[in-house]
C-alpha cells in the first residue's frame, strides 16, 4: 500500500508541473511566480495524501484475517459396484456413486489418516439405510430416492468430515433381474387365472342356486328375458323341467312328466343355450381339420384313402419337426405301416415262406 501510494505521488506531482508549466509560458509569468509553484508542487501533494491516509485508518483485524483465511480443501472418490441389501433376502442393489467430503476441525488432537474411507463409510451407511427398506423390483425409483437423500453435506459419525454423493446409479444384477421378470409374468398370469375361475364359480353358482334352483326359478328367469312372449315360455317348460331335474340330479317331478314326455323342440333348446353363458369351444386340433378336410373331399370314415393320404402327411410334418402333430395323425387315422403304388400293403416276406 505505501509504494503504490509513493507512485501515485509522484504522478500526480509531475503532471501537474507539466501542466502549470504550459500555462506559465503561454501566459509569460514573472519569474518568482516559478519559484513560488515548485515549491508548491513538492509540498501540496504529499501533504494531501498524508492526510487522507490518517482519515482512513489502518484495516481492521478481521477484515485482515478474512483475506489470509485458507480455503476449504474438498476431495472426491468414485465408488463402484457396491452391493447393498434390499428387502428381499438375496437380493442386492448394485451402487455406483462419486463421493464427495470436506474436513472438519478436528474435536481431538488425531489426525484423519485416509479421509475418503471415512467419507465413503458414512454415505454407504445411508444408502443401506434406504435400500434395505426398499422391494427389488423398484431399482430405478429408489436411485432418484438415493440422489436426493444423498445429495446434502452430513457429518459423519466421528465428526471429521461432512459427505455427500453424486452421480448415483443404482440397478441390479442381470441374473436377478430375468428372475424378477419371471416372477411377475407368473403373478400376473395367477391373477388372471384366479379371475376366470372367479369367474366361472359365480357363473355356476348363479345357474345352479337362482336360474335352475327348481323348475319354478327356471320359468321365471326365462319369462324375464322373454316377458313379451309368455306362450313362447309355457311351451319351453319340458326342456326347463329337464335342465332343472338335471342341474340338481333329481327326476322330473311328477306334475310336469306328461309334458316332458313330448320331444322339446331344437329350436328352444339352441335358445336356451345361447341365454346360458357356455366356456369356451376347445380349440380344433391338425387332426381334427385334416379329418373335415376329408369328409369334405368325399372320403369318409374307413376309406383306405384317409389312412394313406394320412401317413403321407404325417411324414412331411415329421420332417418339418412336429413330432407330436405327426403322432396325433397316425394315432387319429392309423394308418397301416407301409403302402405301395396301388394302395395296398406291401406284403411280408414272411407270407410268401408260409405260402411255399
């Protein structure tokens, strides 16, 4: 401060006798007026300065150690792989993390030695404490979880140091991963099968406690979906009488034989069974198509044209690899085990023996 206030001084002095030394010639002052202004220009200048220097002061104390203070020394890591436990036993997190401490003033006299192992000590001490408490299947929510609890400076617990992490990436182990995936497609198909056989009781429940409870709960849930044809419904108690008798495995009663003894039309039984939710149709196999494929080309059942078109269409699909659709077909049609160009056996060797 003291030499760059001794140059400033010196500046100033030597611009201003510039300046009073142009004014002078252009204005031709006497000569004492020269001796008058260099004295004046040596003396004025230092004077003002030195007192502006003593109306200011020296700077205070603290403003000086605020300038001289250190700065904080902070130090990072990167940890990788770490395995933290979940809520499922054997089931780990896979933590990856940048680490980041600053130091503390120590409450005792030892000294930190290895600063980052306490740092990465205390954040994996509560990442734990979160993962531990947190499902598998919920890896990508519980790594934003981590970012922010781990985002803020903590002390650990011996207090030399405050950590924090960044960078947080947290997944499974592939392996586990394909299990986790498993185990939900099994839950979710339990669920739906656990609803279709929901399902399915109600259904039979329904049928067998209301709608055919007895030939009387039969006719009224019929005349409720056909109020606007009530002979339509009188001439439907046979098949109604039956169903019911048989829904609850008793005979018709004897009050309603007479009319159960006349043959029920086809066309209210389809009706019936359509009103009546049924499962649905088991899926036609190859056999059963191959077999409508005949009876549609004319060779109906014992024709030895079946068999043999049969075995020959089996051999194809045996080396397309459809071993069982192949086995169904032989089992279907039984074919015989070999055939010739005219569509007959061909003759065991050890009948021509015989013959002779």
């Amino acid at each position: 401060m003291t030499t760059a206030r001794k140059t400033t001084t010196v500046f100033l002095t030597i611009l201003c006798g510039l300046l009073l030394a142009i004014v002078g010639l252009t204005q031709r002052w006497p000569m004492w007026t020269w001796t008058t202004l260099a004295v004046l220009l040596l003396v004025v200048p230092p004077a003002a300065f030195r007192i502006a220097s003593l109306r200011r002061g020296s700077i205070p104390v603290s403003f000086e150690e605020q300038l001289t203070a250190p700065a904080v020394e902070r130090t990072e890591c990167h940890v990788s792989r770490v395995a933290l436990p979940s809520h499922w036993d054997d089931y780990n997190f896979v933590f990856s993390a940048t680490v980041r401490w600053c130091l503390l003033e120590s409450p005792g006299n030892d000294p930190v030695l290895n600063p980052a192992g306490l740092a990465v000590e205390a954040v994996l001490n509560r990442a734990r404490a979160v993962t531990e408490r947190r499902e598998p299947g919920r890896a990508s929510l519980v790594q934003h979880e981590l970012s922010g609890v781990l985002s803020r400076m903590h002390p650990d617990a011996t207090g030399h140091l405050q950590a924090m992490a960044e960078n947080v990436s947290l997944t499974l182990l592939e392996r586990d991963q394909e299990r986790l995936d498993r185990l939900a497609e099994v839950r979710k198909d339990k669920a739906v099968w656990e609803h279709q056989r929901k399902y399915e009781q109600s259904k039979r429940q329904y049928l067998g406690e209301d709608v055919l409870k007895d030939t009387g709960s039969a006719v009224v849930w019929w005349l409720a979906k056909h109020d606007e044809h009530v002979e339509k419904t009188v001439a439907d108690l046979p098949l109604l009488a039956q169903l019911t008798s048989a829904a609850n495995d008793t005979d018709v009663p004897e009050r309603l034989q007479r009319l159960v003894s006349q043959q029920p039309d086809e066309r209210i039984a389809s009706e019936f069974m359509e009103a009546v939710p049924a499962p649905a149709a088991q899926e036609r196999t190859a056999a059963d198509h191959l077999a409508g494929f005949f009876d549609a080309m004319g060779f109906t059942e014992g024709d030895d044209r079946r068999a043999m078109l049969a075995k020959q269409i089996s051999d194809i699909i045996t080396q397309q690899n459809r071993y069982e659709t192949a086995e169904d077909l032989r089992r279907r049609f039984d074919p015989p085990a070999a055939f010739t160009s005219d569509n007959r056996e061909e003759p065991n060797p050890g009948d021509d023996d015989d013959g002779q």
